[in-house]
C-alpha cells in the first residue's frame, strides 16, 4: 500500500498548497500480479497540524480471480496535530481499512487503529526531508475472533530533491509487531519511488515495493512503472 505522502513534500519544499493532491497509476511487474493500481494521495495543512489521506485500487488480472474491475481497495487517513509553526514533534491518530474481491470470495482488511507522535527533521531549502513516526497499532480483530490485536508501528517518510526539483526520490518504510493467532510476527514494508517531473503537473517514474511477511511469508520484491498527476 502507497504512503508516499509526497504532496507533504511538495508543499514543504515549493509552498504550493494548490499542489497538495495526486493521482498515481502504476503497472506492478511483480510475480503472480501484472495489474494496474491507482493511488490518489491529498494533504491539507492548517494551523493546527495537517490531514492526509490516501486511496489504493487495484485492477487485478485474471490470474487473481477478477476478470473485470477493482479486487482490492485500502484506504489510509491520518490527523497530526500543533499548536506552533516551528513544532517539530505533532501527536497524531491515524486510520486504516479496506476489502479484497475475488470470484466467489471477499475478505476485509481488518480495521485499525494508531496513536502515537511524529518528528520531522528537513535541510533550511527543503531538498531533503525525514518524518520519523512511532504508534501503537490496534486492529480490531471484530466479536467472532476474540480480542483485538495490539502491537507497535515504527514509520519513515522521506524525499529527497535532486537536479533543481526535476527528480525527486521519495517513500516510506514501515516496521510493525503484531499479535496473531499463531503468535507474535514482525512485518516490513518499504516502497522507495523515483519520479522525473516534466513539468508542474506530470511526473513518470516508477517504485519497487519490498516486503517481508506482509502478504506472504518471507521477502517479496514487486516493481513497478508509473505515472503521476499532481492537481
């Protein structure tokens, strides 16, 4: 799942507010997938801290049991807080939640919650920026499965300008524990983006997303290339 928040980092590094929003399209090379998928990312600061918010479908291929229309779709939504301009650390809530389609089957992306608080560290031109996060995370396991599951989140949100702003070098990493029914697991997931900006509004590039046992045991590598348009 995409949390690039790059429009964070547009913001920050070009003041460009009426630049807060973006529609990725992305060709996922990865094995056993070969399908497109959408992200539309939006962040909107205030004086008392910002809200991000982004939406991922997936148009999946015959291989994975939809011949026509979106098997999957995960949404993330998160608040910081402030109370000054040059706040550094911001406590923040954030959501997360979806659902999976296929022929003759659907499974829910399990409702979660996070608390915690975020730090971003960044150079006096904003080239470079680093938003480290740290959260407890509680996904709501529902009546029929008992309790609820609780462990910890650890986030890095980077991005990096290079040749004037033409290309800039962006993503996060997250790091997380959680309970199951099997025990107690750590998850990684990393999706570093590369994007040349042709102009104002259009960017190509592409990411590589790199996971250990998130949607299968052990590590799995899926490239893609991709589009973006910034609003």
């Amino acid at each position: 799942m995409k949390r690039i928040l790059f429009s964070l980092m547009a913001i920050l590094a070009f003041g460009a507010v009426a630049k807060a929003q973006n529609l990725q399209v992305h060709y996922d090379f990865g094995e056993d997938r070969k399908m497109v998928t959408t992200t539309l990312e939006m962040f909107k600061p205030d004086k008392y801290g910002s809200t991000f918010f982004f939406v991922d479908m997936d148009y999946s291929n015959d291989s994975r049991g939809v011949e026509n229309g979106v098997s999957l779709a995960y949404w993330e939504i998160a608040r910081s807080f402030k109370w000054n301009e040059t706040q550094k650390l911001e406590p923040r809530i954030e959501y997360n939640g979806g659902v999976g389609l296929g022929k003759g089957f659907n499974f829910p992306i399990k409702n979660s919650w996070l608390v915690g608080g975020q730090y971003t560290f960044n150079s006096t031109d904003f080239s470079k920026i680093l938003t480290l996060q740290a959260n407890v995370k509680q996904i709501k396991e529902g009546k029929a499965n008992g309790d609820n599951l609780t462990g910890y989140q650890l986030t890095a949100v980077w991005a990096v300008q290079l040749l004037e702003g033409k290309v800039s070098f962006v993503g996060f990493a997250d790091w997380w524990r959680q309970d199951s029914f099997g025990g107690s697991e750590h998850i990684f997931l990393t999706e570093p983006q590369i994007w040349y900006n042709a102009c104002n509004n259009f960017s190509f590039g592409g990411e590589v997303e790199i996971s250990n046992n998130f949607v299968k045991e052990g590590s799995l590598v899926c490239p893609t290339l991709a589009v973006k348009w910034t609003f």
